[in-house]
C-alpha cells in the first residue's frame, strides 16, 4: 500500500543532485500527492535509475512503456499498479 512506502527502499529521481525527489508521486482527483517514503539513494539519469532498481536497491516509479519488457520478462516486478 503506499502507507507502506515510508518502510521501503525507493530509488529517488532528481534532475539535481543535491537535492531529494519530494517522495511517490501519486495523481488524486484533487490534484498531486506526494506520500513520504524511505530510501537512500538519488539518481539523476533514467539509466542508473532503472539500473539501481534492477540491481535491487529499491522502488522506482517509472510509466509501464518504459519497463513493458523487463516487466515481461519477470526482471522487474509492479508492486503498486
């Protein structure tokens, strides 16, 4: 559940090293939330991100077409659809 995250690994995305991703992104009918999650780690391209998740050290939140194929493949697993 996202109540759940704050106890999980997430890999954070930041344009900006330096600085930290306000936490999980989640759309609502009022607008953006951001739930607090756990985690260490801040990337800032989209390939040591994917990687950093493959590698397991944590949760990303990425769209489906970018993973379609390791999702597929059983590489990585949809834990929040």
């Amino acid at each position: 559940s996202l109540e759940d995250l704050a106890s999980h690994a997430v890999v954070h995305y930041s344009v900006n090293l330096g600085t930290r991703a306000q936490g999980f992104e989640v759309a609502t009918e009022n607008g953006t939330q951001w739930v607090k999650t756990g985690g260490m780690l801040t990337v800032n391209s989209t390939e040591t991100y994917h990687a950093a998740c493959l590698a397991g050290l944590g949760i990303i939140q990425v769209p489906r077409v970018g993973v379609h194929d390791a999702l597929r493949a059983g590489t990585l697993v949809e834990v929040l659809p």
